[in-house]
C-alpha cells in the first residue's frame, strides 16, 4: 500500500500534494533568519535513496544518533567523577541532556535551526573515552598526542556505529561535532577554521561550556571536594547563587549580546559575564578537575586504560571477540592499523565495561 502522505499541518501557505517534510522545510524557511541554517542545505556523505517523508536531514540526523549504540553507552561514562555512588551526580548522557536543551534553547531565541543544533549537541560527546578526560589522556600518551574526543566523536559517526558503516549524518552535523570543543581554549575563539561552519555549530560549543560550568560546580559541591565559600565572588556576583541563576543568566546574555556585524552573526556574551565565566572555568580546573580526590582516581583510571590497550596489542585474538561484543566491525588490517583499532574499542568503553574487563583479564581467579 503506498504510503499516505496527507500533512494535518497544511495551511494557506503549503500545497497538499507536498510532503510534511517538505511543508516544514518550507515553514523554515519562512521562519529562520538569514542566519540559520536550512536543512534544504544538509548534504550527506553518501546519498542515500531514500529520502524521509516525515523528518528533515537534521531530524534524522537526530534520531540516528539517539538510537546509535555509542549514545547508549553514554550513560555508563563519567562526567567528572568516576563510579560515584550518588544518583544525582551527571553522567556523560545526562552532560549531553543538558547541553542538547540549552543549544536548543539558545537556536530557538536566535531563529536558528534547533533541529541542528540539538543533532550537533547529542552527538558531539560519542567517541568519549572511559573515565572522562583521565581515560583521554591516557589515550593520548600510548596512542597518538593528537587523539581526542572531538576527533574520536566524528569517528564514530563516520565509520565505527552500525558495525563499520557509519550513521552517515550530514555534512552541518559532522562539522559541528568535530568542532565543538578545544579543551580549555577560548571559550568563544577567533581562530579561522576552529569554529563550526554553521552559527548553530558554534552555539553547541557554548552550551558544552554552560552546561559544564554549572553542572561540575553543582556536583563538586555536593561531592565536598569544594564548599560554597570557595566560589569566587565574582562568580556569585556576576552570575549568581544557584545553578538555575547560572546558567538562566549566561544563556539571556548570549541571546541578547550576539548579532549581526558585518554580514556576519557574532556570538559573546557581555564583558561581565564572560569574565566570570573564564574565571569560573579556571577556578574548576584548579580546584576540581586537578584536585587531588578527582585526579587520583584518574591516574588509577589510566593505568587501567594503559593496561588494556598494551593487552590488546598483544592479543589481537581477544581485540576481535571485544569487536564483536560491541556491536563493531571486525579488525582489518587491511583497512586500519592494529593500534587504531585498539583505540577504537577502548575508547568506546563505559568504565564499569573497561574495569570488569580489566579485572577478568588481570586479576587472577582463585581455585574452587
């Protein structure tokens, strides 16, 4: 029977023998400044012949990544504490939540594409390692210097989900993920070609750092690694007491600061409030994610990541059988060196997944 294709949402404007994707991409169109991104736009890496009735390039971008094994995993990675006992501390999904809802928000209050927006933002943490940025770094020193998550996350899109055949997202999104995050460089930088090429892709880059600043604070309060005093004034004083306070003031200065300027929409956020929020960032850096309690936990979270990836170097036998278990396309020499594909499996471990492994295979089994 041949899909009917009847919007409920037709009006004076649309013509009904038109998709409802079509009539919304044309209500897009309508609605969007000149400066948000159409999905008429969204090209992906391969075609594909077939083309969704329903849902724009971006929606679907979304869905793929939200029904993708690696966003799944999501919820078994560390934010910034490792296997916290607590049921409120974030978890990388719960990371991801936020920062999706206020890109969203964010593109909404500017006209911009929020479908965009919140496909960036959903996918832009996939290729996180275990143990957050300890399970990064570690990666970095017996892997390559020039691994990182940014980089993994667009991996994963392309190539490593739907075993080895990528989601194939469109171009906007691949860009805006890839480009989110440059560690602790500039909050909005400046640098030709370290911005995201959409406006949106930009936004997700602020909404990482909004969601971050709040949520860490908010959950090292609770942990005790710091107290409220320890806050800088300025922070409370610029920003406010309260997560909401936070984050509901850093958001309305970012809508209401940026704007056109030369033919081009230019993201800031007011003097103030930029200056607390860089002092806010170094403040957590030095007090919380280099803490001693945070960063002795990550050095044990290294040696776990070390140990596995120098096992599978040496054992490409139970590389595979990993491969498997995730859902991953086999090793093929052929087409990827052993190390990448180690780093591969590694880096798409949760941590309770990369502990359990690590103690079956180092731990020795007592006799019955």
């Amino acid at each position: 029977m041949k899909a009917n294709k009847k919007s409920y949402l037709i009006d004076d404007a649309t013509d009904s023998n038109l998709s409802i994707r079509e009539q919304f991409q044309i209500r897009e169109k309508n609605f969007l400044s000149e400066y948000g991104t159409l999905s008429t736009h969204g090209k992906r890496r391969h075609d594909e012949a077939d083309i969704c009735n329903i849902r724009t390039p971006f929606q679907l971008d979304r869905d793929r990544i939200v029904y993708s094994n690696a966003f799944r995993r999501l919820k078994h990675k560390t934010q910034v504490f490792l296997s916290p006992l607590g049921d409120h501390y974030r978890t990388r999904l719960t990371h991801t939540l936020e920062v999706a809802e206020i890109a969203r928000n964010i593109a909404r209050a500017m006209r911009l594409n929020e479908d965009l927006a919140e496909a960036i933002a959903l996918g832009h943490d996939l290729g996180h390692t275990p143990f957050g940025h300890g399970g990064e770094t570690a990666l970095v020193e017996v892997y390559s210097p020039h691994f990182s998550h940014s980089n993994q996350s667009l991996r994963v899109v392309d190539s490593l989900e739907n075993r080895g055949k990528g989601l194939n997202l469109t171009r906007e999104v691949r860009d805006g993920i890839l480009k989110h995050s440059k560690g602790f460089g500039n909050i909005i930088p400046s640098t030709p070609g370290e911005t995201a090429v959409t406006v949106e892709g930009r936004i997700v880059r602020i909404a990482d750092i909004i969601a971050y600043l709040n949520h860490d604070l908010d959950d090292a309060l609770r942990a005790k690694v710091i107290c409220p005093a320890d806050v800088p004034d300025i922070c409370i004083k610029k920003l406010g007491k309260t997560h909401s306070q936070r984050a509901s003031l850093m958001i309305e200065q970012l809508v209401y600061n940026s704007g056109p300027n030369n033919g081009e929409f230019i993201l800031f956020m007011g003097k103030d409030t930029f200056h607390a929020m860089t002092i806010l960032r170094k403040f957590l850096y030095e007090k919380v994610y280099r803490s001693p309690a945070v960063h002795e936990e990550f050095v044990k979270a290294k040696n776990i990541i070390i140990g596995l990836y120098s096992y599978f170097i040496h054992h490409p036998e139970a590389l595979q059988t990993e491969l498997e278990k995730m859902e991953m396309a086999p090793w093929d020499a052929a087409k990827n060196p052993l190390k990448r594909s180690v780093c591969d499996i590694i880096a798409s471990m949760t941590d309770r997944y990369a502990l359990t492994l690590y103690s079956k295979t180092f731990f020795p089994k007592p006799l019955v």
